[in-house]
C-alpha cells in the first residue's frame, strides 16, 4: 500500500527530536501547537506511531499516549482499518486560541527579540534572494504575495504568511537558512500574524514590495522591506500582547 503520510518539506522542524523531559506532554505540545498554528494541514495524515518515536526520540507507547491526548483535544481524528491512520483536524477558530495563549506566555523582552531574530534572518533571506533568484522564482513569490486567504478559513493568513517567508528562504538558495525559517516559523513566526486586518493589509503590500525590490535585484532594498515588513508585524501585535497579559494576570 502506499505511503500516503505528508511528506515532511516545510515539516520537518516539527518532527524534530524531543529533549530527554517532557515525553508525552511534550509531543503533544509540540504536535498540538503545529496543528493548532496551521504547520501541519487539516486532513494530512500523521506518520505511523513507530515513526514517529523515532523521530521524536521517544517509546511508541508515549507517542501513543500523546496521541490520545490529541484526541481528547479534538486535534486529531484516528481512523482504523485498510487506510486507516490518524488524521489532522484543525480547529475551527484557525488556531487563534491556541496564539493567544501562546502569547500571554511571551514577555515583551523575549517577543521583541524573537522578532529581531526573525527580521535578520528574513532580511538577509530576502537579500539573498535578490542575488539569486531567477525569473521562475520572482513569478512564484509574486504569486504566493497576490493570494489572499479564504474568508471561511480562519488558519488562511497565518499559512499564507508562513508560505511566503519560507518560499523566500528557499528562493535564498541557503539550507540553514530555510531550516532556521522553519524553527523561526514553529517558535514565533504565527504570532506575529494575530495582528488586526489593517496591519495584515498593511503586511500584503510588504511582501509586493520585497518581490518588486528581488525582481530588480537590489539587495539592499529586498533586505530593508522584509525587515520593514516583520517590524511593522510586530508592532501591530503588540497591544494585543499588552492586553492578553493584562487579562491574564487579572
């Protein structure tokens, strides 16, 4: 039969092996914010159990164990049988809960330099990009920069967001920095997307503006409008962290 489990590509920084502590709290965190955060599909089929240990460093019974927790989370879905397997089920607000809380867990200091962190690495990705891409690439990250998210799918923009910043790592030509984008994407990136619609707007033409800025091939510019463009994100977010900490600690 064949394998019709994801192929791991953009994944793979989520099936990444897990620290000694934590075991079955820690796969379901971390297979769980995935989900929640719209890294991993809704529908995909998850690697066997088996798989999964190996790559998560840990025994299948813990892996199954967090996997029943998944469920209880109504996460995951597992189907038995010829086909069988367990399946994403993304949740139905796209993930926003999950993001809030996410980040009422963030102090301001750590947010502001995980968004310092992500705008060198997206600037010298875009900067790269401008060096290297070829006509091909220009037309696919104009591409992905024009789609705009289905208004009945809420995880639209955060994927959107996601593809775009790893489509511009790849197109830097650099594997550590695609692998970085893809720890960057899991960690902070999604957060930085809660902004309000005018920032996401706002956001839109930024990616216009750093594929216009590449299509020339001035690196500077490509450079300064990814960082511009994660800048701006941020500071949207901000206020919203200001609030979710306040309700918080209320």
């Amino acid at each position: 039969m064949a394998d019709r489990s994801m192929p791991l590509g953009p994944y793979a920084a989520v099936f990444a092996p897990l620290p000694a502590e934590g075991r079955a709290e820690a796969v379901r965190r971390r297979l769980g914010e995935a989900i929640a955060l719209g890294l991993l599909p809704d529908g995909s089929m998850l690697p066997p159990e088996s798989d999964l240990a190996d790559r998560f460093g840990v025994a299948t019974v813990t892996v199954r164990e967090a996997l029943g927790a998944l469920r209880d989370d109504d996460l995951i879905v597992t189907r038995r049988g010829r086909g069988g397997g367990s399946f994403v089920k993304a949740p139905r607000d796209g993930g926003r809960a999950a993001l809030l809380a996410r980040l009422s867990r963030v102090g301001l200091g750590e947010l502001r330099d995980l968004a310092d962190h992500y705008c060198a690495i997206s600037g010298h990705c875009a900067a790269l990009a401008a060096a290297r891409a070829d006509p091909d690439d220009v037309e696919r990250l104009r591409r992905l920069a024009a789609l705009r998210p289905d208004p009945g799918e809420p995880s639209g923009t955060p994927r959107q967001e996601g593809t775009f910043h790893l489509e511009l790592a790849a197109t830097a030509q650099s594997a550590r920095l695609t692998r970085e984008e893809m720890v960057l994407q899991r960690e902070i990136g999604p957060v930085l997307w809660l902004a309000d619609a005018e920032a996401v707007t706002e956001g839109r033409r930024g990616h216009d503006a750093i594929v216009e800025a590449i299509a020339t091939g001035d690196a500077a510019a490509a450079r300064g409008r990814a960082e511009d463009h994660v800048t701006q994100l941020f500071d949207a977010v901000k206020a919203l962290h200001r609030d979710t900490r306040s309700r918080r600690t209320r």
